[in-house]
C-alpha cells in the first residue's frame, strides 16, 4: 500500500530477453528480485494490517475507557445528596411541589402578576451573560412588584461536560431559599459573578460553595451547611432538569427565560449590544405588566 | 537516489519542482510530523470529559443517539492512534488516508451545520457548545480543517518519508 520510493532499479523484466535467452545467472537475479518483492508485498501487508489493528484497538479502548469515566462521573454526583427524599425548598412556584412539577424558587411577591421564568445552571456561561444583562432588571421588577421571577436550577453542565458543580452549586443556592428571600438572591448573583470557567468544576466542591456563601450576611447558619452538605435538594435540581427536558421536547439549553410566557433569546453582545438587548429585555416587561393591567 | 540527470536539459535542483524532487522524503517527513501534531491537538482536548465531547457530537444532530456517544467516547482515541502511528511513520499511506477521510467527515458536518442553520461552537480544536447566531466561525473552522488536508495529501501522495518506522522494517534506507 505504501512507500514507492526506493524501488528505482527494478521492472523491465519482459521485453529484455526478446532476442537473447537469458542466462542462469540472470534467470537467477530475476528469481531474487521476484522473491524480494514478493517479501516486501508481504511485509507491506502485515505493516497495513497491524496499523489497522492499532486503529480498531485504539476504537474499542476508548470507548471502554470513556465509558468508564463517564459511570464513575454518574457515580460521583449520584453520591451527592443520595437517599434524601424529593424536597423543594421553601417558597416555590408549585403547591405542592412534586417530582413532575418541581417549581422555581420565586424572588419577588408571589401575588405579583408578570411572571418572569428562568431556567439557569450555575455553571453555565451564557447563564452568566443572561445574568449580566437582565439580572439587575429581574431585581428591579420584583422589587417594585410588577413582576415575580421564578429560577429553576438544573444541572445541564455537568450532564453534559462531566463534574458535579451545577448540581452541588445549584443544590445549595437552592438551600438559601430557606434563609429567606434576600439571601437567595445575594447569593444567586455573588455565584453567577464568581462563576469559574466552564471546564472548571470548582462548584463541584461544598466547601467552595460554602465559602462564598460566606459572604452573603446572614445565610451561613448549621442548617445552611447542612442543607447544602447532605444535598438536600440535589433531587429538586436533577427534578427541574427533567420538567425542562420535557418542556423543551428533549433538548435541554440555558439560559431559557420567559417572560409571562414568552421567550426571549439571549442573543451575543457582538451581533446585538447589551444596551439594545437589555431595553428590548425592559419592552416585553413593560408590555406584560401593561397587558396584566 | 532520485535521477542523477546530467546537467543537459533537466534543471538540477532548478526551482521548486527540483527542491520537492530531491527532498521529498525529509518533506514527507515533516507533513507526517505536522499532521501528527494536529490530531494529537485534536485529541488531548477531548480525551479529559467524554460527557462534553458526546454532547459535542450530539450537537452537530448527524448521528442518530445510539451512535453519539461511541463515536464521541472513540474520537479522540482514534485521533491519538493515528497521530502515533504517524509519528511512528507506520502505514503512512493508509494512515494518511484516514486522516484524510477523517477530516472530510468533520468538514462535511461543519457545512451542514451551517446549511441547516445550528449554531455551535464547533467542538474540533477546543470547546463546543451552542453558541447565538452570529458567534459561530464555520468559515474558519472549515479553511481550518481543508489546511489541514494538505499533509494528508501530501502523504497520500508521497508515502515515503525519513525516520519512518516502516522503512525500517522493509529494509529501506531511513
């Protein structure tokens, strides 16, 4: 199959005799380099055959390997938060919260009438953009209590990019709910700004997240730890991953936001500036609140 | 041991045909050589999280589900074979040929993506993901992976090369 270089002196072995009868000693040489090139053939072959043997091998390698490491991932979050039952925490958009409607913790009055639906992952980068961009806007609408938002946290990153960081994080933002209104949003934005990088697991590690935790006045009690050690609500997370798979049809992505219904696309601040997205962002609240009377 | 020519009509050594002629097997060489390194670059990337490359895979909507995750869990080990066997300069020419096919592959899928308008970041060099309209460069993720065409071809072409291990074991000069 390969190497064509270095044949140069052979070939020519059919018309040369026409006339003259070769020979012993060159009906001899023309033997070896038959047999030669014969071997080579061979030679040839075995090498293909051993490349396409590595190439079938390294194949099958790697899907056990891959295999492997993905179950021991599985393993690892499946760990977090095992054998405590389904529990929402406090002050949830569905009652009674179920394993089919596991509900979004709501910041804002809950008799506001605008809601603003908005399926994060703590680990998710663009969830930091959307974050970025309509977080402060959120705050203000719920705060004047023209609208109510409603953050259903899921685990998609880890899911699909391996750790355990959506889900520890998002298990324990999810526990200062409990703490009450103010601490889960303090803390919710204090982990978008401190979001590591996609690749980086570092919500993976409790410690971690209670540390920053630590920095929002007033959430880090033992029940807090607890909560967020034993992954109290890490069913609740892997919960609301399945009621947004099945919303979605299947096919999970984050930031998904909704406003009173209606979906509004992140769009990249290169294509449409964040000033333009973030007064389009205000429009549609503005049109629901107006619409709600 | 390439033609001797006198130094009548052929230009010996005369413009580039001359160079690639005497040296095309130290070029051959540093072709297996350049595309050993991008499969290796193709490969380390992925071969950390098998979760993120299925979803990689999945993302490009191609294959059907039973098929994403092997083919996503094999790709970089596939790629790491054939880098190695590249370097190791073991079956070039059939080594050069599926790296070839390979790259076809990752071609024709980022033209399709583009065609039927998904936007992801294309997950062969570095991170994937679903990205807005816009931040996609399928352009040049395609330019990209045509470039690296060329030493596939290169080898295809002229197989034999220095320092290959198949050389070696045929009983060629290395």
């Amino acid at each position: 199959m390969t190497s064509d270089g270095g044949s140069g002196g052979g070939g020519k072995s059919d018309g040369g005799g026409g006339a003259r009868r070769p020979s012993g000693r060159e009906r001899a040489a023309e033997a070896r380099r038959r047999q030669a090139a014969a071997d080579r053939r061979r030679k040839q072959l075995i090498i293909g055959g051993v490349v396409l043997v590595v190439v079938v091998l390294a194949v099958l390698i790697g899907v056990l390997v891959q295999h492997n490491t993905s179950e021991n991932n599985k393993a690892k979050r499946n760990a977090y938060g095992a054998g405590q039952p389904f529990a929402a925490p406090t002050g949830v958009s569905s009652n009674p919260a179920t394993q089919a409607d596991p509900g979004g913790i709501v910041y804002g009055k809950p008799e506001a009438k605008v809601t603003v639906e908005v399926n994060e992952d703590v680990r998710c980068p663009f969830c930091k953009i959307a974050e970025t961009l309509f977080g402060a806007i959120n705050k203000e609408y719920a705060d004047a209590g023209k609208a109510k938002i409603q953050y259903h946290l899921v685990d998609l990153i880890d899911r699909v990019g391996g750790g355990q960081g959506s889900l520890v994080g998002g298990a324990t933002l999810a526990c200062a709910a409990d703490a009450g209104q103010a601490q889960f949003i303090a803390f919710h934005d204090l982990m978008f700004k401190n979001q590591p990088d996609e690749k980086d697991d570092a919500y993976g590690n409790i410690d971690t997240v209670l540390n920053l935790a630590g920095q929002v006045p007033d959430l880090r009690t033992a029940t807090f730890d607890a909560c967020g050690r034993t992954g109290r609500y890490a069913a609740w997370i892997k919960a609301n991953y399945d009621w947004l798979s099945k919303k979605l049809g299947g096919s999970v992505g984050t930031p998904d936001i909704y406003i009173d219904g209606t979906p509004v696309l992140l769009k990249d601040t290169a294509a449409v500036p964040a000033a333009q997205q973030q007064a389009d962002y205000r429009a549609v609240l503005d049109a629901a609140v107006a619409k709600q009377g | 041991m390439a033609s001797k020519a006198p130094a009548k009509d052929a230009p010996t050594g005369g413009g580039l045909r001359g160079f690639v002629d005497t040296n095309s097997q130290w070029i051959s060489l540093v072709m297996r050589i350049l595309l050993a390194v991008m499969w290796f670059w193709y490969s380390v990337g992925k071969l950390g999280s098998p979760e993120s490359n299925a979803q990689n895979v999945r993302d490009f909507r191609l294959l059907p589900e039973s098929l994403v995750t092997p083919f996503g869990y094999a790709q970089p080990y596939l790629e790491l074979a054939l880098g190695l066997l590249l370097i190791l300069g073991l079956g070039t020419r059939l080594v050069a040929i599926m790296s070839a096919l390979l790259l076809l592959v990752y071609i024709v899928g980022i033209i399709s993506l583009g065609a039927r308008g998904i936007y992801i970041s294309c997950g062969c060099g570095g991170s994937g993901g679903a990205v807005t309209k816009g931040h996609t460069r399928y352009t040049l993720d395609v330019l990209r992976d045509l470039l690296y065409m060329l030493p596939a071809a290169w080898l295809i072409w002229k197989p034999a090369s220095k320092l290959s291990l198949e050389r070696a074991l045929l009983g060629d000069p290395i």
